[in-house]
C-alpha cells in the first residue's frame, strides 16, 4: 500500500470514529466509557495522519 492510499484510509477511520463520537455524543444512553475509547482512538488516528504527513 502506498503512503497516500494508506493516509486516505487513516482519514477515512478518523472521519468514522469523529461520526461515531457525535452520534454517541448525541445518544442519552451511551457510556461515558466508550465515548473516551472512541476520542482516544480518534487522537492516535490523528496523530499517525501528522507524522506521516511530515
């Protein structure tokens, strides 16, 4: 897999899980827990897109 194709599929999960944290965000019934899960999952995802970018 090239760098691009492999950063096009990181920005693709980031933009996912930045859906899944809003969607969570907006249901009562979600677990404060599993909210954190997915905004941390979605910072790492960030951060691999930056380095691999410089």
């Amino acid at each position: 897999m090239s760098l691009g194709a492999h950063l096009d599929e990181l920005r693709k999960r980031h933009q996912d899980l930045s859906d899944r944290v809003e969607a969570a965000q907006r249901s009562p019934g979600i677990d404060d827990l599993q909210v954190r899960s997915l905004k941390k999952e979605k910072l790492r995802l960030k951060e691999e897109i930056r380095r691999l970018e410089n």
